[in-house]
C-alpha cells in the first residue's frame, strides 16, 4: 500500500531535524576552527616580524590567507547545508498544516494581490487568511510567487490549460525533486524590488570594459608591482621606492575608480545570493528528465549554444562574491592592492552583463513558471482523490460528480453532484440561513478558478467550459466612498453587465441577490436583471431567502431552475445535510436559530 502524503510529511519532518542537527554540530565545530586558525596566523605574522623575516611574513600572510579563505568556504558550505535542512523541516511541517486546516501557521497568504474590484478573487477567498492561494502556493521565489497569483486570477487557454496539467501531474509524482527546488529558493531574496534593480542593472551602458586603458591596466600593472615587490626583497640595500612606488600607483588607481565600482555593484551585490538562489534552481531544472512538452520547453529556455545556463550565473556569482570582498579592510589592504583585484572583477562583472542582457529576463520567467508548476504539483500530491477536470467543448456546461469545498477538511466536506448547461440558463438557489447556499457558491467558483489554473479540483469528476467567472456575494457599505450594501451590490451588477458586453463567456454566482431592499423592489429589480441576463452570452447561480423569486421560472421555464438547500428539526435541534435538492426550499431556520440563542 503506498505512503500517504500525512505519512510521507510527518516522516521526512523527523528525518530532516536529525540531519539539521548534525549540520548544526558541525557548524560550531568549525566556528571554533576558524578563531583558532585566526589565532595561529597572527602569533605565526608577529613572531616573523619581530624576526625581521620580511619574506616569512609575506609567505605567512600570502597562505593564511589562502587557507582561511577555504576554511570560510567550507564554512558558508555547511551553514547552507544546515539552512537547507531546515528548510525542508519547514516545507513538510507546512503541508501537514494544510492538511490539518491550521491555515494561520502558513505565513505567505498572497495578501499583497487582493483586490476586491476583481472579478473574483474577493468574494472566493482566492488572496489573504484561510484562502485558496494558502492552500496551493508552495512557491519559492518572488516570480513564482506573482506567476502562480496570476494562474488563479485569469483563465488559462486551453492548450495552456492541458500542458499544465501535464505538467502538474509529471511532477507530482517527484515529491523529493520538488522539496529540493522548494528547499533551495528559500535562500532567495523575496523583496521584488531587488529583482527589479537586478533587471535595470543588467541593462545598463558598460563604463570600465569599454575603457581600453582601464583594461591594459588591470592585467599589467598586478604583473609588474609583484615584480617589483619580489625584486626588492630579493636584492640587498633596494629602495624601498621600489615597493612604495607601485603599491601607490595602485592606491591611487584604486581611489580613482572606486566611486564608479561601487556604484555598479552596490545593488548587485545585494543580489548576490538570488543570483546564487538561481544558479541551484536552475540546475534542479537542467539536471532532471522530464516528459511534459511544458517542462521540456521551459529547459529548453534555459539552454544555450555553448553553455548551461547554471554555469552562466555561478561565474556572475563568482565575480559578485569576488567583488564583495573590497569591502574587508584586510582583503583591500593586501591582495587588492597589489593585484587590483576590485579593477579586474569591475571589467569581468560588465562584459557578463553585456553578454547575457537578453538571457536574465529569459531565466527568470522559466524558474518563475517551473515554480509555479511545482507549486501546483504539491497541491496535487497532498490531495491524491482530487481530479484533473475536463476543458469541454461545449460553451456554456459545468457537471461535476462529489464536487466540495477544497478549504473544508475533507472529514467535514459535503460533496455535491451539479450540471449546468446551456447560454441563459440561470438556477435560482432557495435556501434557509446556515443551509449552505454561499458555501455551495463558493464551491462552484473557487473549482473553476482551479481548473483553470491547470491545478486538480475537489471532485470526483468535473467537466466544464472554458468562461469567465464572476461574483456578486460581499457587497458591503463603504464610509470611505459613502455608499450602501445595496447601491455596491448595483454596482457590482453593473461590473457583470459590464463583463458580459466584452463578447466573453461568463459564469456568473450572485449570492441574495438585492438583498438590501423591500420584497417589491426585490422582485421588480431581479426580473429585471434576469430579463438581461437570459439573453446573454452567460449562464449561472443566483440564491436568495426571498421564496417569491422562485416564481420566476413560472415566467422563465425554459431559462430558470429552481435548486435548493433545506433543514430538518430532530430531538429540537436543527440540523443541516447541505445537499444540493431539486425544486424550492421547504424549510426555514430562522426562527429556530433565534430560539436557541435565547432571543424568542
């Protein structure tokens, strides 16, 4: 019997602690190394030049610095390795989060894209606390992050469509690739700013590269100060001119440029560590088969005619590591000095960037929707009864088989069957309070938005038409605007209109419809917004308390359906089954919820 993904979560969280652990014991040992080391190289500098060993310190110096410099490596090596499994200690707890409905512990909820004059992101809890985007983001990186938002705010084209899917299923048969490359975008800088300046940077004129003098000396004047420092010690009663000289000569150069390097690297080297972030994403992606024509496509974005794309961006991030070195005052007073270190990585740092400004945006959509993909994957595997739905052919059709909520844990979750066909057609939902009828809305847009975004939906089967979607359900009174529930409500109805005019499929759930108003005008206003909408390119839901609506289909038999939700009284307790009936609503729970809260 196969591993369920709680057992498959739980298991790795254990594993994964004992390693970061490990990780963490070897970090410490090697903290001490260092000062130690540090110690020793300082004791071994002053003896030698108490000695007057000028050479011996020069030597000294030259290999300590060496040999820490491989220390700080090994060290920046196992503190990532350390990070990384805690990472994946996070990644796993987060899934079992999900799967436990403990939404508050998942800090990302896609916040920053909610907008509640969206078509329906508002009113279905795409964005923001307890919401789909918590559910299904896995996302790594700034641009999955947006690229993924984007999928659940806009349908997808067909084709589109399918090649996620195709996707989506590929990788959510890889659980272990798709932590390691969720793992390692953790490392990334989040602030979308950053990326922003990265891509402005890379656009920018070359100033030092294109300096033919600038370049001449980068290579010579390292060539004849080592020369000329060796020949002073190797000749007796030299003038010290003869090493003074050339490190001045250095100094000044060095004083020169600095302004103009440190305005070229000030913002890249902050990105520095995405840089390096996208080097192991990427190689995640050019490392592994894949089947899917999408995932083939977007290696092949990353494919060059002489190059890996992994190997471009680890020489930018060693040119950039290379560079934050001119900030150590040991570093700039030695070997900067004396080789021009900060002037040779200046020249390098300009012709990548001259060589590879057409490729970063490239790169960056290709990890971007890689992300995204597998972000949607992991959704997948956490929910294996899940299905993937059918794009129909037809224009205006929604059937589904146990079709829930995907936000209501599954041993609460009452599945509905449900079909829908036919431009104009309208079900006018009846319902008593707390029956379900918003919830069985919600259910409806919140699958479609999923389907759409190449994502598996809460259902044993779903075939449905490629629309728009579009919601009325949380109109509200707004101080800031001045205007009521009632009047955002019209608005809101306008905005459908409104949408239904651009030529576009829709698929539309209004919940109470105009509620805020007397059973006259209620009834007046709704046959009127049916007359518009029965001859329209739409079809969709609308609910509401008001029983006389339902009377409508008398006058609409061949547009309007009458749906319900319905309570029963048992031991003098309501209870509500939250299934989906035929016909006008039967029941009523109003009275009997005011009674068990001691109102009447």
């Amino acid at each position: 019997m196969p591993k369920s993904p709680l057992a498959f979560f739980q298991e790795n969280i254990i594993s994964f602690q004992k390693i970061a652990q490990q990780k963490q014991s070897s970090f410490n040992l090697f903290s001490t190394i260092r000062i130690i080391f540090f110690i020793l190289s300082l004791v071994l500098i002053v003896f030698f030049a108490n000695e007057r060993e000028a050479i011996l310190v020069f030597i000294t110096i030259a290999i300590s610095g060496f040999a820490f410099a491989l220390l700080i490596k090994k060290h920046n090596q196992i503190r990532f390795e350390r990070d990384y499994y805690k990472n994946l200690v996070q990644i796993n707890e987060e899934e079992v989060f999900r799967l436990e409905g403990k939404f508050s512990k998942i800090e990302n909820d896609g916040a920053e894209f909610q907008n509640q004059l969206h078509n329906y992101s508002g009113d279905l809890d795409i964005f923001g606390h307890n919401s789909i985007f918590q559910l299904v983001n896995r996302t790594s990186t700034t641009p999955g992050t947006h690229e993924l938002a984007n999928w659940l705010k806009s349908k997808g084209k067909i084709d589109e469509i399918y090649g996620r899917q195709e996707s989506v299923k590929e990788l959510a048969a890889q659980p272990e690739l798709r932590q390691d490359f969720q793992a390692k975008g953790v490392f990334g800088v989040r602030d979308g700013k950053e990326l922003e300046k990265l891509i402005a940077w890379v656009n920018e004129k070359p100033h030092f590269s294109n300096n033919q003098l600038l370049v001449i000396a980068s290579y010579f004047l390292p060539v004849i100060t080592v020369a000329l420092i060796t020949l002073y010690f190797l000749l007796d009663d030299a003038p010290k001119i003869l090493w003074v000289g050339p490190l001045l000569v250095n100094l000044a150069l060095l004083g020169n440029i600095r302004k103009g390097v440190t305005a070229l690297c000030e913002e890249t080297v902050k990105s520095s560590k995405t840089l390096k972030t996208f080097v192991k994403l990427i190689e995640v992606i050019e490392d592994n088969e894949f089947k899917s024509g999408k995932l083939k496509n977007l290696q092949h974005m990353l494919s060059l005619e002489n190059y890996k794309t992994s190997n471009l961006i680890k020489k930018l991030s060693r040119i950039l590591t290379n560079l934050e070195a001119r900030e150590n005052a040991y570093f700039y007073g030695t070997v900067n000095v004396v080789l021009l270190f900060e002037l040779y990585w200046a020249i390098k740092l300009e012709r990548w960037r001259s060589y590879n400004q057409k490729n970063l945006e490239v790169w960056m959509d290709a990890i971007a929707k890689f992300d995204a993909l597998s972000s949607l994957a992991g959704f997948a595997y956490a929910n294996p009864d899940y299905v993937m739905p059918l794009i129909s052919n037809e224009d205006y059709a929604y059937k589904a088989e146990y079709l829930g909520h995907p936000l209501i844990p599954q041993q609460e979750r009452v599945s509905n069957n449900f079909a829908h066909f036919g431009q104009g057609k309208i079900i006018m939902i009846t319902g008593s309070n707390m029956s379900g009828k918003s919830t069985f809305l919600r259910t409806l847009g919140v699958n479609a938005v999923l389907a759409f975004a190449g994502a598996p939906v809460a259902a044993k089967n779903l075939e449905i038409s490629l629309f728009n979607v579009f919601t009325s359900m949380r109109t509200q009174d707004s101080l800031e605007e001045h205007t009521s529930g009632f009047y955002a409500e019209l608005k809101r109805i306008k905005l459908l209109l409104s949408e239904i005019a651009t030529g576009e499929k829709v698929f539309y759930l209004m919940d109470e419809v105009l509620k805020g108003t007397n059973s006259h005008d209620r009834h007046y206003g709704v046959k009127t917004i049916i007359k518009k909408l029965v001859e329209q390119n739409c079809f969709g839901l609308l609910s509401t308390h008001d029983l006389s609506l339902s009377e409508l289909s008398n006058e609409y038999p061949e547009k309007i359906i009458n749906k319900s939700f319905n309570c029963s009284i048992k031991d003098n307790k309501l209870s509500f089954d939250h299934t989906l009936h035929d016909g006008v609503c039967k029941s009523f729970s109003a009275s009997k919820l005011m009674e068990g809260l001691g109102i009447v």
